[in-house]
C-alpha cells in the first residue's frame, strides 16, 4: 500500500537554526497538509497546501513557517529560526482528489530544539 | 466545527469487541464522522468514515443514528495490537483535521 514517507525521523537543532522537514507525499495525491503534536498534547493543523499554494494556514503556521513543493514529489515544511517551543512531531499528510478521500499520515519527524 | 466528547481511556481483553462512543451534539449538516488510530511514535492512521446510518469496512464499523449527535466505532474481536488511540473527528470532508483528546484504548491479554 502507498504511504506517505518523511525524514528525517529525529531531527536535533539548537535554537535559532533553520530545519527544513521533508515528505513525500502518495504520488496521485493532490492536497498536502502539515500536522504537529507537542508531546503528550492534540495533533494540531498547521496548513494545507493544493495547486501549490497555501489553502489555509492556522495561527501557529506565523512567519516563521514556510511550505514548498519544490518538485513533482516533496513537501517541505521550513522553520526558519526555531524555538524551543517548536519541539514536537510533525506530520506530514496527503490525500487524492474527490471530497470523500481521507487524509493519509506519514510517521513523522521528530523535532528536537536545543 | 463540531466539538467531539469521547471517553479518556477504555480498557478491554483480547478477542472481545470494543464499542468507543463519541458525542458530536452540534454536529452541522455537511459534517461528516471520520475516525483514525494513532500508536506511539507514529502518525494517524485512518479508520473509517461515515455520514450517516452504519459503514463496515475490513477493520472496523461505524454506527450512527439517524440524530447524528453521536457515533460508535465498533471493533470487532481486538488483540493487543489494538492497544492505540483512537480520534473521533467531525467537520466537512476535504476540510482539515481537528483531533481531540482521544480514547486511550488498552487490550489485555
């Protein structure tokens, strides 16, 4: 079966620094999303991402927070200058087109900040 | 968005059924009932979804009634590892997800 498929799965940054989160999405799919779950918390919604630009973004996803797809098959997701508090899993999730389709979870990067 | 109340933790026995209800008491007309696994360390995994009366899929079964306040995922005959998490979440479809808390779900052997 397709899956979605991210890396790294552990990632350490000190504070301050860039971090670049890949996926690759399933390869028909259309609709990208970002996901993070602080640990021990809910798993938010960060943005949503169709015909290469934003469809929606939450309060987290502040100016800090960039999205690509940069070719035909990666999903990026950039935090340009982390904080501590920016530790958490972060998912990256895909699904085909028509209404109906659910949502498919990649396994997540683990995102230390030091 | 529809808020969703399940219970925190459940606990059952290997080869029993598992009936997790969750209530949606504001449920909006084009919302529809979707429910993913999560286990340690990994992302959602999608279950099953649902607007209304019952789905079965290889998995699992969704029940709901015709009021749509409420649905129960139904799983038939778990083992261990169906020890997870398991989200109910309510709102269009396509749209993005809002998890809640979940039911923690723990099979004994």
């Amino acid at each position: 079966e397709p899956e979605v498929t991210q890396t790294p799965s552990h990632q350490v940054t000190q504070m301050g620094q860039e971090v670049i989160l890949r996926c690759v999405p399933i390869s028909n799919h259309l609709y990208f999303y970002w996901y993070r779950q602080i640990l021990g918390q809910k798993v938010e919604f960060l943005v949503s991402f169709y015909n290469n630009e934003i469809s929606e973004k939450s309060e987290i996803f502040d100016d800090q927070f960039s999205v690509e797809r940069p070719d035909g098959s990666n999903f990026t997701l950039k935090i340009r200058s982390t904080k501590l508090e920016d530790s958490a899993m972060y998912f990256c999730a895909s699904r085909n087109r028509g209404f109906n389709q659910p949502q498919h979870f990649g396994d997540g990067t683990r995102l230390s900040i030091l | 968005l529809a808020k969703t109340t399940q219970p925190i933790s459940m606990d059952s026995y290997e080869g029993q059924e598992v009936n997790i209800t969750c209530s949606h008491n504001n449920i909006a007309t084009n919302d529809y009932i979707t429910w993913y696994q999560q286990f340690p360390s990994q992302g959602p995994r999608f279950i099953i979804q649902g607007y209304k009366t019952k789905v079965t899929n290889e998995v699992a079964s969704l029940f709901i009634p015709a009021d749509r306040k409420s649905s129960t995922l139904s799983l038939p005959r778990v083992s261990l590892s169906d020890t997870a998490v398991y989200y109910c979440l309510v709102g269009p479809l396509g749209d993005k997800l809002i998890f809640g808390t979940g039911t923690r779900l723990q099979v004994f052997p």
